[in-house]
C-alpha cells in the first residue's frame, strides 16, 4: 500500500472555514445555494441533485453532466462552470484519486480516499481512523496530517483480494 497526498480544489472556499461543506445530506439545495450566496438556478440544482445521487461515488465533470436529467437543457461547459462555482464556494469538494482526472463529491465530513490499483474502486477512509498514524507520525517525526489536506492511500479492495486468492 502506498500513501500520497490526494489534490483538492486549490480554491479555498469563500466565506466558509476550512473543512465546512454546506451540502450537507438531506439540506435543502435551494437554502444552500443562498447561504453560499449563489442564486438559485436550474442548472446548479441540476448539478446539486445528480451528485447528490451518485451513491458516494467521486464523479468526474463529464460523469455529472452524464448523470443530469435532461443533458440538452444545459451544455457541458455550463455544467463545468457550475462545478468551479459550487466548488468556490464550498458546497463541493474537487479531488484527484491518483488518475488524474478532476472528481467531485458532496460530503458534510473531512475524510481521506483509499483506491484500488487493481480495479479502480474507491472508498471514502474517515479521518479518525488515520488518528493514530497521525500521532505515530507527529511522535516520531513531528509531522502532521490535516484532514483538509486527504490523503490518498492506495491498495487493493476486498473484492480485488478475493479475486487473487480464488485465482491462487
């Protein structure tokens, strides 16, 4: 397993601290948008609605402009401003798992990534569970890992590592 730093948006947030997100599950889109001081149009519903279906998954711009209802309403440069905007302001986060591919998600949580590199897959990995490699580290080497900041640990899946050991 390898451990790398994932790359996040290099746009902090407008208006919000470090590691708030205000697309929090089940919060109305529309109040949202207003409290980012956004206006409320289709189109940013439209994008607030299809990564809020994606199921967890770390949807590329291509993959949300896919996932919107009706694609001929809104072109895919519209669907990319509308992610750059949603992602100044913070109600997304842009991240990079190690493809190189821009991806974004609505989480109301700070976490680090797991990826496979067998088959791609990812996991969300919550910050707490990196606690205590944070305090060995900051023990031994006075470095630090800050959940603004994930980390992006690379491995293989259990269904990956079932597959080597069917195959054995």
């Amino acid at each position: 397993m390898t451990i790398e730093r994932a790359q996040t948006a290099t746009r902090p947030p407008m208006g919000r601290p470090a590691g708030v997100r205000a697309a929090k599950s089940g919060r109305d889109p529309r109040e949202a948008l207003r409290d980012a001081g956004l206006r409320v149009t289709p189109q940013r519903l439209a994008v607030l609605d299809a990564l809020s279906h994606a199921g967890g998954e770390h949807l590329s711009a291509d993959d949300v402009w896919l996932h919107l209802p009706s694609k001929g309403s809104m072109d895919r440069s519209t669907a990319y401003r509308v992610l750059a905007d949603l992602t100044d302001v913070g109600l997304l986060t842009q991240v990079r798992l190690g493809d190189g591919v821009a991806r974004f998600e609505m989480q109301s949580r700070s976490h680090h990534h797991a990826v496979c590199t067998r088959c791609g897959s990812t996991e969300d990995i919550p910050v707490t569970l990196v606690k205590p490699l944070n305090a060995e580290l900051a023990r031994t080497t006075g470095f630090m890992v800050t959940a603004e900041e994930p980390l992006l640990l690379h491995g293989t899946c259990h269904a990956c590592r079932d597959d080597l050991r069917a195959a054995r």
